[in-house]
C-alpha cells in the first residue's frame, strides 16, 4: 500500500466518524438526524431515505422541516419517523411534516457521551487495523529487498506519526461532540 492510499483511509475513517458524530441528537435541530431515515414511500418501491423524497430544512433551533415533493408521502414520512426511535414526534399537516426538537435530559445526554466515546473507539480500531496492514506491507517490502532496513524503519516511524495525528483528530472531534452534547 502507498502512503498516499494510507492517508486516504486515514481520511475516510474521519470522514467516517464526522459523518455518524451528526447523526446524534444534541438538542438542537439538523437535517441529518431524518436525512437517512428509510421511508417505504411507495407500495412495492425499495426504501428511499428521507432526503430523497423531500426537502429537509432547518426553520429553527428547535425544529426540522420536511417538505414532501409527492404530497401522497407525507403520512408515510411520518409514521417512518415514529418507528426511526429517535425519540422524535413529527407533526403532519398535510403538506408537511414539522418535527420539533425536545431537549434531552441530564440521563440522555450521558448515554449519548457514552455513544459518542464508542464511536471513537470504532474509528480508532479502524485506524489501528490499518496501522498494522500497512506496516506489514512495508515489513514484506523489507523481507522482499525492495527497500532497505533504513527505509523501513523510517516508514514506519512515519506511519506512526500519521496514525498518532489522526487519533488525536479523533479525539478532539469526539471532545467536540460530547461538549455540544453535555453544554446545550
């Protein structure tokens, strides 16, 4: 594997955890806590997420808006909503659907901390796994006589510098979350 396919998949586990850390609730309104939820919108028909039947807006702090193209949807969009347990109770008025955001509680908020503190650790064994698949690559290198002892210690030591940042991108990111999480 070359460093800059390592780096790429450094890349993509934080854009990874970036992406499931907006997934959690914090209290206050975000499209991506509906985007991805599945909607049977048609009889027969795959599920779609709800960003591919609808406009998804944020009006406020403390509410989403979703703004069915298909009209015909929006009780569907709803009751998929209800059975996402998210805790969300939407609101159907015929053309749209609003969903208000509650606050959370004290208890909530130190669940999703935990959540939050788990999806790290995901990213961060993900980011291990390929520490050592790559410094095996570079050991066979080694063995193979492609590069020289030199050069693979040197690799090395620079793929430990590339993991060690990325954990703590890791770290601060999760930091981030569970501050908005614990403050809001």
């Amino acid at each position: 594997m070359k460093h800059e396919d390592f780096l790429s998949h450094l890349s993509n586990v934080k854009s990874f955890l970036a992406t499931e850390l907006t997934k959690i609730r914090t209290g206050r309104a975000s499209a991506s806590l509906v985007d991805e939820i599945k909607v049977e919108a048609y009889a027969g028909s795959a599920l779609l997420p709800i960003k591919e039947l609808a406009s998804v807006s944020v009006p406020d702090s403390q509410s989403i808006l979703i703004s069915p193209w298909d009209k015909s949807v929006v009780k569907k969009i709803e009751a998929a909503i209800i059975a996402s347990e998210k805790g969300l109770n939407p609101i159907n008025d015929g053309e749209n659907v609003r969903v208000p955001i509650p606050s959370i509680t004290e208890d909530r908020r130190k669940d999703l901390s935990k959540e939050i503190s788990g999806l790290v650790e995901q990213a961060k064994i993900k980011i291990r796994t390929l520490r050592q698949d790559v410094i095996k690559a570079v050991e066979e290198q080694q063995d193979n006589g492609v590069i020289s002892e030199d050069e693979m210690y040197r690799m090395k030591k620079e793929i430990e510098a590339d993991v060690s940042k990325a954990n703590m991108e890791l770290d601060r990111m999760g930091q981030d979350k569970e501050d908005e999480v614990m403050n809001k």
